[in-house]
C-alpha cells in the first residue's frame, strides 16, 4: 500500500472525485443499515433487523418451513461433498471451504437437521420437540436468525470492502488499543455488535477473521465481549420481569458491567492466551502505524480512499453477499439446531443448572441480595438460554434481585441456544470450555457491579 509520510498530501490529491463516491456512498449506506438506530413499534432496532423482521412477518409459518429446508439441504449437500467429491465442491474454493467439512461438523449438522425435522413434524420424544426446546429454536429463534443473516450477509460487503472500516479505525486506534486491547478497526465492529445485535456481531467479526484484519486472540476478544443482545431484547427481559420504569437504571446498568468486563476479558485466560496468528497464518493485514507529520484524519481518509478505489464492482459485491448468506445458512443454522437443542434439553428437563448454581447462593448472601436460594439457579441457567433466567426469576418477589437478574443474564452474553451455537458454528477460534470459561467469568466480573449498582438504587 502507498503510504510514504512524505508525500502523503500529494498521494491525497490523486485520487478523484469518483474514489471518493466510492468510499461514501457505501460506506453511508452501511451505517445506515448497520448502526443508526431507528424506532419501531415493539422498541429500538437497526435496519438491518426491522428488514429481517417485517419479512418474517410476512412470511409468517413459512419462514420455519424454509429454514429447516435450508438446514437439510445443507446436510445432504455436505453428505454429497464428502463422500462423492464431485467437481463443482472440488474446484470451488468456496464450496471446498464450506462442505468438505471435519467429521465433528458432519455429525454436528446431522444432528441439527435430525432435530429440525423432529420439531417441524412434530415426531420424536416429547424433550426434543417441545415448545420450550426444539419448538422454542424451530418458531422463536431460528426464523430470526434465517431472515437476519440474509439481509445482514447480503449488505455486509457495505461496511467491509469500501474503506469505512479503514477510517474509523485510524480515528479510534488510540482509544481501542489501550481500552480493549483490539485494533482501531475493530471498533465499528463492536459498535455494530452492540448496538445492533449480537448476530450481526458474529457474522461481521468472522468475516474480519477470515479475511486476515484480525488476529484469533482479537477475534475471540470482539466476538466474545460486544456481541451483546439487542436492545429491543433487553426491553423484552426487563418487561417480562415487571420491572419497565427501571429500563433507564437497568441499561445504564448493562454498559457499565459490560464496558468492566471488555476491559478485564482480555487481559486474562482464556482470551489473552490466544495467539497473534491470523486465520491463514498470513500477516495481518491492518497497519495502524501512522507517518510523523500526517493528522489522524488525513491519515484515515487516504487509508479508506486506497481500499475503496481497489474495490470491486457491484456484480463481485453482490456475489460476496449471497455468498456471505449461504455461508451462514448452510455452516450456521444446523449448529445452532443441534447445540441450541441440547442445551435447552439439559435446562428444562434435568436438574443440572440447579445443581451447579449453589455456590452462587452462597455468594449472592454474602452480597446480601434478597432470595439468593431462588436467584442462584438464573446466574448459570443463562448458558443454555438468555431468556431462561428471566423465566426462572420471574417468581422472584424482590424487586432488587429481578433486577440483578436481568442486569446479569444480558451481560454474560454466552448462551448456547443462540451465541453459543453460531460461534461454535463460524470459524472463530473458541472451542466450547473456552465459552463455558468465558460465560463463568463473565457472570463473576459483572455480577459484583450490578449488585453495587442495585444496592444503589433499592
């Protein structure tokens, strides 16, 4: 890349008015679907999830019946990859990348489409097809994430490949860097994952992996600290707990535990153990050393410029779009089955969580919260489903306590029937008791500030 301080202004001057259309445009597009957000009838969302949304209410029970399609025609697209190699698999990096799959992933799949089925058709044991497991995936979560990772795969090349990742990032490098230990780059990804939806998150910092922008530690680090639920979700939690008038508290209350816990993460295992290495063991492509003499913004705005006149045409950014969709429908959505499944099996009908919850009863007295025997259960429920501890806590009298529950369940961020499973799913380097570690560490970071928060306000 051309970037020698000394006649970096007259680099500047070269570029047209064109390269310039080039790296606006999109890039303000990308904000507009990815970031800005709007309000709706049912709460605060982004474009990206009003768009997946309305399209799920428009396709109303077709859109489980698509999915699960989807989820077997990727089963059986998978069985034809490895057992018959044909040439289209073979000669397509792409294809080769996305079927020809570990044995693990083989099994994995299967399993998602064998509970899909299972559910959609109403056959099988009762623990697997149930409203509160299988059902709960098949009509609640999955349609969800169908709809969001079509629009959110298809307009992703808007944020990545026109230069807008380049900009922010010069701009935010000093901030990112010392804070959350992660690339300038990374903050509009994290900004993305928090304000938009955790989803999206997953999606945008994969792409930013395989691409080669970010180590694995940074990419464990952004996927595992910012994908937080949405804000339209957070309203859902807080209103099923009776607890609306508190919203302001509750969420000032989720970005401040969250903000300790992206600072603290990091800096300890299992995350700071990553290595430096890249997705393909190239050299990392981002460069935030910045020239003597050069402002940030000049800086940026030639970083940006260079990478938007380098892009390629609407047909290629398309194609990488469908691509993107079909990575996450085929490599995604039957993870998401077969994990999200188990666990909401293992939560609902065997008394495990309850069993690994009694030590927090004993911490959650010592922080004097009222109901620790009810409330200890919702502080490790929240892996198998984020919503579970709202349910569990929903009998809870306290007011203090519902709202630490909330305040909780939303800041653990790992929950294997959505989060879980996509990371899993996608090709971030975390591996399962990578996330249980996480999940666990997690809960003990933020759980002492929204009990200090909560003390505060009851």
């Amino acid at each position: 890349m051309r970037h020698e301080a000394s006649n970096n202004q007259s680099e500047l001057e070269a570029f047209t008015s064109k390269d310039y259309m080039k790296f606006l445009l999109p890039s303000l597009f990308g904000i507009l679907f990815f970031i800005i957000p709007i309000p709706t009838e049912d709460g605060i969302t982004i474009p990206v999830a009003f768009l997946a949304n309305g399209v799920n209410g428009i396709l109303g029970e077709w859109v489980p019946i698509l999915a699960v399609s989807i989820i077997t025609v990727a089963v059986i697209a998978t069985a034809v990859a490895k057992i018959f190699r044909p040439t289209w698999v073979t000669s397509s990096p792409f294809w080769t990348n996305l079927l020809d799959v570990s044995r693990n992933w083989v099994i994995a799949r299967t399993a998602g489409m064998i509970f899909a089925l299972m559910t959609i058709l109403t056959l099988g044991p009762d623990f697997i097809v149930a409203d509160i497991t299988g059902g709960l995936l098949i009509y609640d979560l999955i349609p969800i994430l169908f709809t969001t990772f079509f629009f959110a795969g298809l307009l992703l090349p808007l944020l990545l490949n026109f230069g807008l990742l380049e900009f922010v990032g010069t701009m935010l490098v000093k901030l990112m860097r010392p804070l959350f230990t992660l690339p300038g780059r990374s903050s509009l990804d994290c900004l993305a994952s928090w304000v938009g939806d955790g989803t999206i998150g997953v999606l945008l910092t994969s792409k930013q992996y395989e691409g080669g922008f970010y180590s694995k530690r940074e990419a464990a680090v952004v996927a595992t600290t910012f994908s937080v639920v949405s804000i339209t979700f957070t309203i859902v939690v807080i209103s099923y707990l009776n607890m609306e008038n508190y919203f302001l508290h509750y969420y000032g209350t989720i970005t401040l535990a969250g903000v300790i816990a992206a600072i603290i993460m990091p800096r300890i295992p299992p995350l700071s153990r990553k290595t430096e290495d890249t997705f393909d063991g190239s050299a990392k492509k981002t460069d935030e050393v910045m020239p003597k003499g050069v402002s940030v913004f000049s800086w940026g705005k030639e970083k940006a410029l260079f990478r938007a006149k380098g892009s390629q045409g609407p047909g290629a950014t398309l194609k990488e779009g469908f691509q993107n969709v079909l990575d996450m429908w085929i490599g995604v959505l039957p993870i998401v089955m077969a994990i999200g499944t188990v666990a909401l099996v293992i939560a609902e009908f065997t008394s495990f969580f309850t069993i690994i919850g009694t030590p927090f009863e004993y911490i959650l007295m010592a922080m004097q919260v009222p109901e620790a025997a009810a409330a200890a259960p919702t502080m490790v429920v929240g892996f198998a489903d984020m919503f579970l501890p709202a349910v569990i806590g929903s009998g809870v009298e306290s007011e203090m306590t519902r709202f630490i529950i909330a305040c909780v369940s939303v800041t653990q961020l790992v929950y294997m029937s959505e989060m879980g499973g996509l990371l899993l799913g996608s090709k971030l380097p975390v591996k399962f008791r990578e996330l249980v570690m996480i999940f666990l560490l997690r809960t003990l970071i933020t759980l002492p500030v929204v009990v200090a928060v909560a003390h505060l306000i009851f």
